[in-house]
C-alpha cells in the first residue's frame, strides 16, 4: 500500500509539472499530428490501389497515437535528470518513499498523459473520418494500449536519465522510437514488404501493436490480435520498466 501511495503523490507531481509547461505538450502533439496530416494528404488517394488499404485515415490514426505519446513519454526522462541535478532525487532517497516509487510514479503519470493525447489524437481522427468499427468499447481499448504503451516508453528515458544523469542522453532515448516505428508496418501493410523487413518487422513489438490498434479501427473484434496487441504492450512495458529497475538499484547503492 506504501509503494501505491507514494507512486500515486509523485505522479500527482509530475503531472503537475506537466501543467506549467503547456508549451512542452504542445510541441509533443503538434508534431504527430503535423504528420499525419501530411502522410494522410500524400498517400491516401492512392492506398487503397496501391496496397489495398480503404480508410488510410484509420490506417494511421495508430502511428499518430504512438508517436504523440512516445513524444509526451520521453519527457520524464530529463525531469528525472532535473531532480537529481537539483538534488531532489538524493532527498526521496533519505526519506521513507519508497524506491521502486520514484519509477513507478513517473511512469504513472506517462500513463495517464499517454491516455490524454490518445483520446486527442483518437477524437481528431474520428473528427476527419477515420471511424472506428468497435465503437466507444474499442475507443477504450485504443486509449487503454496508447497509455499503456507511453507508461513503458518512459521506462526507457528514465533508465538512461539513471544510469548516466545527463539531460542530453535522457532526451536522445526518444530517438529509439524512430528503429521501432519505422521498423514496423507503420506507412504501409506488412503483406507488401520486402522478405527481409518483413522478419524484421515481426520481431518488432509495436507491429502487433500496430495490428491490434487497427483491428480495433477498422476490422472489429479479433480478440487474437487483440491479445498479441495486449502482450505486445505490455511486455514492452515490463522490460523498460525492469531496466529502470536495475539503473535505480545500481545509482542508489
């Protein structure tokens, strides 16, 4: 119960942090969705010729959630650095908190960050005609994966900002993001790549997540590609999490 309270007050901080720099959330939405009106403007007259794919806004409204919320994620990262420039994270140490809570608290409020943009990002697509087959339950589903997924991305910022307390390589774990997406079916079907991408791609996490977010747009109910998505999420979550883990039990000693 300890580590539940003391995860919930930092996340109320860091949320709040979140709140007086409005700018920053600006910038991580603006750019996704920069993107995915481009993309949608360039490619969806010829999608569905060229790869077969009817409702290209669908397609993409996904690639648009996991790029706005890895954006908003990878912030936590450098305010992990601030705290221990300013000394802040040495004082959590000295008191009663909770270890594990200064982890969890920050990928607390990634989570519920990411759960807000996705429903943005998800609220816009429906806005521009995306639809979405599986109704408000799969709405909920969307935003469940997408926070679910921003709480494990900052897993990986928090790993870095611990292990080596530099602002610069907290904020260069963002461009990991770029290998994962790009690495899967983000722009185009799976069925139409090269041999070689496609094995790359299907060891690549957020393929299925990808998969199983557009399931939920665009099919309906595959609860099996519904489950690989929820596996896929939520292992990813589990490693970045355990490499924060063991970078916070190496700086604390």
């Amino acid at each position: 119960m300890t580590l539940v309270a003391h995860s919930y007050f930092l996340a109320v901080r860091a949320v709040r942090e979140s709140l007086r720099q409005p700018g920053v959330e600006f910038g991580n939405i603006f750019i996704p969705l920069f993107f995915f009106a481009v993309i949608i403007g360039s490619v969806s007259n010829v999608a569905k010729s060229a790869f077969g794919v009817d409702n290209f806004i669908a397609f993409q409204v996904p690639v648009a959630v996991l790029q706005a919320v890895a954006g908003a994620a990878s912030v936590s990262g450098i305010a992990m650095v601030t705290d221990i420039e300013r000394g802040y994270f040495d004082k959590l140490l000295l008191t009663p908190t909770s270890r594990w809570s200064i982890i969890t608290g920050r990928m607390l409020a990634d989570f519920i960050r990411g759960a807000l943009f996705t429903l943005l990002v998800l609220a816009i697509g429906l806005g521009v005609g995306s639809g979405l087959a599986t109704g408000v339950a799969g709405g909920a589903m969307v935003v469940l994966v997408g926070a679910l997924f921003a709480g494990g991305f900052s897993g990986i910022g928090i790993a870095i900002a611990l292990r080596t307390g530099s602002a610069q390589a907290a904020q260069a774990g963002f461009l990991l993001f770029f290998p994962l997406l790009f690495l899967a079916p983000a722009f185009a079907p799976l069925s139409i790549y090269d041999p070689w991408l496609r094995f790359i791609a299907e060891l690549n996490p957020v393929t299925y997540i990808l998969r199983g977010l557009r399931v939920l747009m665009l099919e309906g109910w595959d609860w099996e590609q519904i489950g690989y998505m929820f596996a896929a999420a939520g292992g990813f979550a589990l490693v970045t999490s355990t490499m924060a883990v063991f970078t916070l039990r190496r700086r604390a000693g």
